[in-house]
C-alpha cells in the first residue's frame, strides 16, 4: 500500500481522537501493547473501491472517549460506549476516504456494526496504524476487497 | 428571540455533544428537540416551532438527504435554516446538500465553528 495512505489513515484517526474525543496520543511505553480488547467497530464502504475499516479499542479507552463527548465525570453506560464508539469509527472511515480517493469520489458507509470480540477475517488488513494514549490504545485496520487497488501513487 | 433547536443524529452521544456545544456558545438557545432520524424529524417539525435544525446524513429509516428534500418541498419548512453535521467527505454530495440551501460541518468539528454557522444563519442573538 502507498505510503500516503497510510498517513492519512493515522491523520483521520489521530483527527478523530484529538477532535471528537479530546484525546491526546502518547508514545507506547513498556506493556502498552497488553491491554485486553474493550470492544472493535467495523464500518462497511462502498464506492470507487470497497472494503472494510475496523477500529479496535483495548483497556480503557472507550470510557474516557466516552465521557468527553458528553463532558460528564459519570461512568458511562455499556449502550453509551457503544455508540459513542461506533461514532468514532464511523469519523475515521468518513475522513479517511476522501483523503484516499479524493473529495469527488463518493462513498456510501453502513452504520458501524460492534463487537466485544475481534472479527475474524479471511485476509490481514492491507493497512493497519495504532494510537496510544493514558487509557489504552487504538488499532484501526483497513480491509479492502479489491487487492492492489491503493498499491500505486 | 432564542432559538427554537432540532438536533437529528441516530447517535445518542453525539446529539448529547451537539446541544452541549448550543448550550456553551453563548447563543439565546430556547426549546431544544431530539429525533433519531428524518421520520422522527418530520414529527417534530408539524408538533413544535423550529428556528433551526442541525442534522446528521446517515441515518437509519429516513437519511439526513431525504429529510432535507421533504422538508424543502414542505411550504412550511421550506426555508428553516439547517446545518449538516456529518462525516460526509465527498463533494459531490457536500454541494447536493449546499443545493438545497444548507450548509455542511464534517464531523470530528471544532465548538466555534458550530456557533460561527449558526450565526451564519439565524444572526447573532
């Protein structure tokens, strides 16, 4: 995969998680990569290519995330982690693709469907970026269904 | 006059950040009205005084689009003043939904620049 989308993947995700959830990413420090997955969003795309972005959330992520939306100190509920989760994921593939195919190209997301466990796919992700933060941290994979379709410049 | 707001968006959370975003702006905010989606908008529109909408696109059983194309073939609604808050990237699209007289935030989008809209379009209260 070209380098740049690979930027703009970590530029969308980086976006949403400063501007969304008022989360500032940190470098990965020693036992970072240990924390046990929360919950994975995946959001199904449609248009000039296809394919899938998951974001997956693992330790503690999902609550700060949360709460920052709504600007409350109150724990969360399940349903509000939830949603609160699937908007961010819906954010990054939203702001991603345009920075992939241009702002003509027009794709139709499905609504982002979660998961307590990390869906199993019949291929790795063509790309796959990570964030850290106080809290946890962030996977977000890209699938595509067409293979070689961002390999050139 | 305060501002009679419809904030329409099928995410619970981020209809909660939208109208804290109206209550922090400084704005005359008067009624505040939720709706998951465009039929559950259409409702409100014949039940209460709107001033202004703020609506997402996708949504499930009526999008963002569909409500904003009912609502400008409706005489009464017509002329609300709407901002899209949604994801959408594409321009193809963000100029369809400038077309039918409303302007576009994309999602993740900063409190000022909701209130600068808003001002845009109803005047400063």
């Amino acid at each position: 995969v070209n380098p740049a989308v690979s930027a703009e993947l970590h530029r969308a995700a980086l976006l949403t998680f400063e501007q969304l959830g008022f989360m500032s990413p940190e470098d990965p420090h020693d036992g970072s990569q240990d924390n046990p997955l929360e919950l994975s969003a995946q959001v199904r795309f449609q248009g000039p290519f296809s394919g899938e972005l998951h974001l997956h959330a693992f330790g503690k992520i999902t609550g700060e995330l949360t709460a920052n939306m709504l600007g409350t100190i109150e724990p969360p509920s399940i349903r509000q982690r939830c949603d609160a989760f699937a908007e961010a994921a819906n954010v990054v593939c939203g702001n991603m693709l345009p920075g992939i195919a241009g702002t003509d190209a027009v794709f139709d997301l499905e609504a982002p469907q979660i998961s307590a466990k990390l869906p199993i796919m019949p291929e790795p992700p063509a790309l796959s970026i990570g964030l850290h933060f106080d809290e946890g941290h962030v996977v977000v994979e890209l699938f595509l269904n067409e293979k070689g379709c961002l390999s050139c410049n | 006059m305060a501002i009679n707001v419809l904030v329409v968006d099928d995410s619970q959370v981020m209809r909660t950040m939208v109208i804290r975003t109206l209550k922090l702006s400084g704005l005359d905010i008067g009624e505040l009205h939720e709706a998951r989606h465009g039929v559950e908008a259409l409702q409100v529109l014949k039940d209460h005084w709107v001033n202004l909408a703020i609506i997402d696109i996708n949504m499930p059983v009526m999008s963002g689009e569909e409500l904003l194309q009912r609502m400008r073939s409706d005489v009464l609604d017509a002329g609300l003043p709407v901002i899209v808050v949604s994801t959408e990237g594409s321009q193809t699209r963000i100029d369809r939904i400038r077309q039918l007289g409303a302007d576009f935030l994309q999602k993740p989008f900063q409190p000022e620049a909701l209130r600068d809209l808003i001002v845009s379009k109803v005047g400063p209260r």
